[in-house]
C-alpha cells in the first residue's frame, strides 16, 4: 500500500469511489504476492515458550471485536449486537472518541450485556503517529477517555502502531498489531497467532498486546470481494488446530442489515457474520474459550506470572535434589 502518510494526505480530495477502486486493484497484486503467507503464515502457528495452555483446557480462544469508524456503523452497532447475542455471543466495540458523537446510552448498552467498550483512537486521520509530539498531545485525551468510559483497552485506527509509544497508554492491553496482513498500510506482522507482553519503562509495567489473527472484514469482502467465509473458516480451522487465540475484527459500518437495501458498494450481508458465528457453535462446541479482550489480558498477565512461578519452583527443586559435591 502506499506510505499512509501519502494516503492520509490525499485521501480527502479524492472521490471516495475512486479509492476504493483503486485499493481493490492494488488488493488483487498484494493477494498474488502473498499467495504463500496469506491468511497463514506458519511461522505464526508456534506457541510462545512459556504457554500453559488455555483455561478448562479449551483448545483456542476465541475473541469478537468490532471498529465504529463512520455515522453508520454507530447507526447499526446494538443491530449488530442483538445478532450476536442471540447465537450466544459477546464482543467489544472500540469507537474512535472524537470523529462522531456517541450516544452515552449506546455505551450503556453495552456494557450492561456484559459487553466492552473500548477506545479506536481519537480522529482516525492518520496522525497519530505523526510525531512524538502529536502522540503526547492526544494522549493526553485518549487517557481522559479511557477514564470517563471506564476501558482498559485501545486499538490504533488503520491499525497503526508504535508499540513503545502505546504503552504510555496506561491501558491493560492493545489491539494494534495482528499476526499477518499484507493489505494494511504498516503491514509488520507479529507472526504470532497468541498474546504476548509488551514490556514499559519500569520492573513491573508494560500490557498485553492481542494480535488479530482472522481476516478483517473490509479486507475479504469489500476489498477482495469474497462471495462467502470460507477465507474465515480456513483462517479459523487452523487456529484451532494450533491451539491459538482467534481474534476477530468486523464493522457494523460495511455490513448489510436490510437485505441489500442499503445504498454504496461498500457493503456486504450481515449474515456473513452470523454464518461465521454458528460455524463456530456447530464444529467447535465446548471447544473454545470465548471471553472479551480484557479477559485474556488479565489471564494473559497471570500466565507469565505463573510461568515465572513454575520456573523458580523448577529451580529450587533441582538445586535441593542436585547430588552434593564432596571435598577432600
């Protein structure tokens, strides 16, 4: 893709049909060149070093969350919402604080159905990561945010990072980076398909950094034009094998509640998800650990810790159980 900063420059004078058809031909070139590493890169697949395993021995983790970028996908959120949990699940929504207003009882809504509520940056312009400068100053704001709607999480808009950058945040974990996605305009890859920790400045500070591992739906069905989930279900097959953490990012923006009533060309059927969904609960059932984001960052935290823990025990029992050295 071209520098973002380019894009984010040019990005206002150009007639949004244009661009869109412009990133679907430049999607097509990425998808060939990445025919071997995309959706699955198997260096991804290896578990971290010090992993334990999911919680009741489930055999991945399975993570739902959602962007509100534009007036429309605040429009068709709880619409979204109400889909999900009648099929049994729950999710996070990361609204971007300042590009639009934000009904307070939206919020509430959310969170009283046992839902998150999360922060996807403050204008989704492309500057956040400008400079350190510009950084500091919204992060002053993003911080006020994160307090007044009680969240503990935070995802880059455009899926921008700066890992070191982040973690004066104060949040519990990010969602900035995924594991591999050539069709992003910072396309660096973690090549992990599991949590890992971001070490700050101090002994015991730093947060949970949640990759998404799972094709992000402007990608596959507006980009890419898919007629189907059988990319998702691939993505998600595979996961599961490998016992990772399936993390998964949709816009009510681009999805289709009325039956192809709605106007534009960057849209597709809401029941895509909803067929995702009940893939999940038919092949997986009782399979997976289903939780919000700040879940698997709090199990996340416990888990090195408990690593660390069952490390030291190791330690002293081969120090106590190691045959002593006699002298003459």
């Amino acid at each position: 893709m071209m520098p973002h900063k380019v894009y984010y420059t040019l990005k206002p004078f150009v007639p949004k049909a244009m661009l869109l058809q412009y990133r679907r031909l430049w999607a097509r070139f990425i998808r060939a060149r990445h025919r071997h590493d995309w959706p699955i890169c198997h260096r991804a697949g290896m578990a971290p070093s010090d992993w334990l395993g999911w919680p009741g021995e489930k055999k991945f983790a399975l993570v739902l969350t959602h962007d509100v970028d534009t007036h429309r996908g605040v429009r068709w959120c709880r619409k979204m919402l109400e889909m999900e949990r009648d099929l049994g699940f729950r999710s996070c929504v990361f609204f971007v604080a300042e590009r639009y207003p934000i009904p307070d009882d939206l919020r509430d809504y959310i969170t009283s159905h046992d839902c998150e509520v999360g922060i996807h940056g403050l204008k989704h312009d492309g500057r956040l990561y400008r400079s350190d400068a510009e950084f500091q100053a919204r992060a002053i704001r993003i911080r006020q945010y994160l307090t007044q709607w009680k969240a503990v999480g935070f995802r880059s808009p455009s899926m921008h990072h700066r890992l070191d950058w982040l973690g004066t945040l104060g949040t519990e974990y990010d969602c900035s980076t995924f594991d591999v996605d050539p069709f992003e305009p910072q396309p660096d890859g973690m090549k992990t398909i599991f949590p890992f920790w971001v070490s700050g400045t101090g002994d015991h500070s730093g947060y949970v950094e949640l990759p998404y591992t799972i094709p992000q739906d402007f990608t596959v069905f507006i980009l890419l034009r898919q007629k189907g989930i059988d990319l998702w279900i691939r993505k998600l097959d595979w996961i599961a094998e490998r016992g990772g953490m399936a993390l998964l990012i949709t816009h009510p923006d681009y999805m289709d509640f009325e039956d192809g009533k709605s106007s534009g060309c960057a849209v597709y059927p809401a029941r895509y998800y909803t067929n995702f969904l009940e893939y999940i609960q038919k092949k997986y059932a009782g399979q997976y650990w289903h939780v919000l984001p700040r879940d698997i960052a709090s199990f996340w935290k416990q888990n090195r810790e408990r690593y660390a823990a069952v490390q030291l025990s190791t330690l002293i029992e081969r120090q106590v159980n190691a045959p002593s050295v006699k002298t003459r």
